[in-house]
C-alpha cells in the first residue's frame, strides 16, 4: 500500500528545484560538479522514503552503490558507446565524466543521511519511552 511521507516528499520536491536550479542556470566549477552531486544523494534518498518507510541504511547504501556504478560507468563513457553523448537529458542523469571526488562526495552524503535519521530515531524512542513512564 502506498504511504504517502509529506515531509520526505517536500524535502525532495525542494531538492529537485535546487538541482533543476543548479542544471539550468550554475556553469562553474564548484556547484554544478560537486554541490549537485552531492544533494543528489539526498534528494534520492527523500524521494524514495516519501512512498515507502524504508530501512535508513540498506535504502542510504542502495543509493550509494547505485550512484557509484553510475560513476564507474562514466569513467568507460557508457554516454559515448550509447551514441548518447548529444543528449542533454543523458549528460544530465548519467553525466559524463568520471571523478572519485564524486564518489566521496556520495559517501559523505550517506554518512550525513545516516547520522540525521539515527537522531531523528534516538529522539523518538526517548519521546515514547518519556510517555511510557
């Protein structure tokens, strides 16, 4: 059954309009490459727990390894054996070029995700552990 999460849905609705922001009018050489990549991690991760309550880590780590391969496949430009090179849309989604500071940057974005959701879920046991008493 689909269960809809409204805060996880704003928050990657937001998200969304930054990276449309960042795509249609950033050109340099600190947001577009490394500040998109890195509130991608989490616009994923929003977007997925919007519909679903998923487990933190295994979802964080999914994102993680799916945004790796992603990053891999552009080191041996899968965009350039596609015949996609052209396409804005596919620069946009499987990028171009490969960068392991991207890599860092998604682990940093899951070890964030991971220590806000750990203290959202601390400070919500101690509520109803408070009500218990």
């Amino acid at each position: 059954m689909l269960n809809i999460r409204i805060n996880y849905l704003l928050l990657a609705f937001i998200l969304f309009l930054i990276e449309l922001s960042i795509v249609l009018f950033i050109d340099d050489k600190i947001v577009r490459p490394y500040i998109g990549d890195f509130l991608v991690i989490f616009f994923l991760y929003c977007f997925f727990q919007s519909f679903h309550k998923f487990n933190s880590t295994k979802l964080s780590m999914g994102i993680l390894v799916f945004s790796a391969v992603i990053e891999i496949l552009q080191y041996f430009k899968l965009i350039y054996l596609l015949g996609w090179s052209d396409s804005f849309m596919a620069k946009i989604i499987l990028g171009n070029k490969f960068c392991f500071k991207d890599i860092m940057l998604y682990v940093l974005a899951v070890v964030i995700i991971l220590f806000v959701e750990n203290r959202r879920t601390q400070k919500a046991r101690s509520k109803r552990l408070t009500i218990l008493m």
